[in-house]
C-alpha cells in the first residue's frame, strides 16, 4: 500500500522520495528479520535462550552425540546482544565446534564466552591433530573463513590459529560499543 501511495505521489520532492523509500525498506527490514526469526530455530534458541545458554545446549549437544568430552564456560554475556552478533557468533560456534568433532579426533573440547564493557569474545579449543591454515584456506576447505568474514562485517576479529600435531584454537571477538 505505501508503495502504491509512493508511486501515485506526484508532488513528492527528491528527499521526501528518499525518505519514504528509506521507511519501507527498514520496514520491509525488519519484517524479514521477523520471519527469519520464526522459520530458522537458531534464531528462535537465541531469541528465547540468549546468546550464553543456546551455545552452551547447542555445544552439549553436539559433544554428546560424538562422545567428547565439553568444558563450556560463560562469563558476563549480556542477555540484550544485539541479533547480529549473538547470530554471527553462534554461526563461528557453530563451524568451529563442527570442524573439531568431525577432523580433530580430539578427546575434549573448550568453548569459552566472555563479555566485558566493550565486547563479547568467543574461544573454541581442540587438542586434536591441528592443520595448516594456509593449505586449508587455498583447498577451499575452511568454511570458517566465510563465517569469520561476517564477523569483521561487525567490526569484530576472529584467528585461527593451529598447526598439526599441536590443536586448533578459534577466537573470535565483535565489540559492543561501536558496530559498524
């Protein structure tokens, strides 16, 4: 109906025409969002749980079903993340848990949450057989990597650090006070 009332306007100026389109594309925004929300059960977990208790059912899960054994600590996660980034760090969480239990053949896993004033830090560890980012990355076959590019798209960071032989440890970090 906006729509049709924007291009019915014949008086319109430029900006009122950029305004309106504005209005209906947060509008239209935010009832994607809202679908999404509903469609998708990550988004719902977090929307009911919070970003600390989704990760830490979601990691339990996860470890039970391939015998491992989880130390799961969350330490001053604010309840009230934005969506974005309880989202994008969910998503690290959950490609960085994954890839430890299907290539690491590690017996334990660390999955760390902290919060501060100004960010929230992620840190999946394994002690498994560990790889070589690079050879990885060129062979295609880090899909962390494209998980870790949302991230910066928040203004946060996320390492990867690991060699073989020696485990693998993912941090991820997206300030708070600041999101691009």
């Amino acid at each position: 109906m906006d729509l049709r009332a924007l291009s019915q306007s014949r008086d319109a100026t430029d900006a009122e025409w950029q305004s309106r389109i504005r209005e209906m594309r947060d509008h239209l925004s935010a009832l994607a969002r809202e679908s999404q929300a509903h469609s998708d059960p990550v988004y719902a977990k977090l929307e009911v749980l919070g970003l600390a208790s989704a990760a830490r059912a979601y990691s339990q899960r996860r470890c039970a079903e391939e015998g491992v054994t989880l130390d799961f600590e969350a330490t001053d996660v604010p309840g009230d993340l934005p969506r974005e980034v309880a989202v994008t760090l969910f998503r690290v969480l959950q490609e960085g848990l994954d890839n430890a239990l299907r290539y690491a053949r590690t017996p334990n896993i660390t999955v760390s949450l902290r919060g501060t004033a100004s960010a929230i830090e992620l840190d999946v560890v394994d002690q498994g057989v560990g790889f070589d980012p690079a050879t990885a990355a060129k062979s295609g076959g880090l899909g962390l990597v494209g998980t870790c590019e949302r991230l910066r798209l928040l203004g946060g960071t996320c390492a990867i650090q690991s060699s073989p032989g020696a485990g693998t440890q993912i941090h991820a970090r997206v300030p708070l006070t600041s999101n691009p």
